[in-house]
C-alpha cells in the first residue's frame, strides 16, 4: 500500500470509530464477525445460487467484481467461487477483517480476490479502483448516511456496458420513520441496545411462532431453513437490522427513475413485496458498450 494508501485508511479508521463512539454508526463488523463461526460450505453455495437469480447468470468467468460494502466477504466469496476476478471493500475495519478471514479460510485462489478499507462516499478512493463488469452492493449504500451522493460515486466504476446491482430497503412510510428511530435507541447507548434488544426480539419470536402454529408449521424449519436466503443467519440479520445506523429507504420507481435518467436499463427487479425489506434491482450502463453476460 502507498504511503497515500495507508493515510488514507487511518483516515477511514478514525472517521468510523468517532461515528460510532457518537453512537451516529452501528458497527456492522463485529456483527458479521460473529457471523463467521456459522460459515459452511452450504451457506456458501445459498450464496451463490442468490448471487445466479440476482444477477441471472452462473458464469462470471472472465468478468471484473467489485463489492461495495462486502460485510462477511460471503458474497464476494460466491463471485469467486462463480469465476469472477473480485475487488472488495468496506467502511467498517471489522467488516475488512471479516471478509480477510473468510478469504484466509474457504477462498481456493483460482481467481484474484482483493480486499480493502473504503468509503462509498470517498469519490477519489473510488476513482482509484477504475471499472468493473459488475458493480455489486447489497444493502450497504442505504447505510452511508447520503445515498444518493453514495449511488453518484459508485456509478463511475461501471464500465461502458456493464451492471450494477444493488439492495435498497423499501420505503414504508411511517413504519420505516419509527424503525429509524429505534436503530437511533439501539446505537446512542448501551442502555438502548438493550432496550431495543429485549423489546423487539421477543416480539419476531413470538410473532414467528404464532404464525407457524397458525399454519401447522414446524416452527424450527423458520431457522433452520433462513441460511437459504443468501447464506444469511437469522439472529444476526436481527441485529443487523435492529442496529442498521445510519437508515434510509426509497420506493422501488424511485431508484428506477434515479437510473433512468443516468443512462441505465433495468435488467432486473425484486421487490420486498410490501414489506420493509430490500428491493433487489440490476442495472446495465447503456453508453458505448454491450452486455458483458
């Protein structure tokens, strides 16, 4: 790393850790730290599959990845493992240290895979990185605390005709106001954490049980079978959403207007069916350039 390189990566550091000691900044990292103990090989391949429908292709052989925000490194794992040369990057030091240790412990090395510490709204740091196949960020811009400024940087490492594909929470309206003041409760103290904690945990679990009572399920399928969404652990993606600061949403016409008018083709769409969940959309840079699929 050049001297500028390592300036800038304390800079990254001190910034992060002044957020969260003004409890302005969940820390993701630990979270997807933790997540790590229950990586395995067949939450590996949920990833890939949701990787495949995403992006509607099992070859990436040949292209350029460049994960915005790769948390656990699980979805930049997949890209690999699908034959793409990957470039990974987080705000979140812990998040980097997540995703080295996952590379360190399933990564086969067949295809290059580099891991670095980054902002989405550093332009410059961006800038450095240059053009991609694909440009992939799977609910991470929402969490930049500028989304818009966030969605304008990365939009120049799409190639000419390349993707983007992205993960933004659905707007809800009120529901989403009052969820963003509860991850204001979770990250401003540990008192709140704990608030929030013994408030909302009890209520998805007994919610969840009911439901499954109700429609004569057996309620442990509910845990055992979440891995297949991406890979993902349910306890951790609750306190991943419950801690999510900074927070914001947009409807689904509004990020396809926002491309729209920058050029894009929407290839692909998702949507979190009325509830507060991601939108999953896919885009393709139209200027001077073909489809690399």
């Amino acid at each position: 790393m050049s001297a500028q390189g390592a300036e800038s990566a304390r800079e990254t550091t001190d910034q992060h850790a002044a957020e969260v000691l003004a409890g302005e900044r969940f820390e993701f990292g630990k979270n997807w730290r933790r997540f790590l103990r229950h990586v395995d090989e067949s939450r590996i391949e949920f990833a890939k599959t949701a990787l495949v429908t995403l992006l509607q292709t099992s070859d990436l052989h040949g292209l350029t990845f460049l994960d915005v925000g790769s948390g656990s490194g699980l979805s930049s794992l997949a890209a690999s493992r699908l034959g793409a040369r990957v470039t990974s990057f987080d705000y979140d030091p812990e998040s980097v240290a997540a995703s080295t240790e996952l590379k360190r412990r399933f990564h086969d090395g067949k295809q290059p895979w580099v891991i670095g510490l980054g902002s989405a709204l550093d332009a410059a740091f961006l800038q450095s990185l240059g053009t991609f196949d694909i440009v992939y960020s799977w609910g991470v811009l929402h969490h930049t605390g500028e989304m818009y400024r966030a969605l304008e940087n990365v939009l120049q490492c799409v190639r000419p005709g390349g993707v983007i594909a992205i993960a933004i929470y659905n707007d809800q309206g009120v529901w989403s106001r009052r969820w963003s003041r509860v991850k204001r409760v979770y990250c401003g103290s540990e008192l709140g954490k704990a608030l929030a904690l013994s408030a909302v945990v009890p209520y998805w679990v007994g919610r969840g049980l009911l439901s499954d009572l109700v429609h004569l399920r057996n309620p442990a399928d509910r845990y055992r079978e979440y891995r297949q969404h991406r890979g993902m652990s349910i306890l951790h993606d609750w306190v991943d959403w419950l801690g999510g600061w900074p927070f914001e949403v947009a409807k689904p016409e509004e990020i396809f207007r926002w491309f729209r008018e920058r050029g894009y083709t929407l290839l692909n769409l998702t949507t979190a069916g009325g509830t507060m969940g991601c939108n999953e959309f896919v885009f393709r840079r139209d200027q001077n350039g073909s489809n690399p699929f």
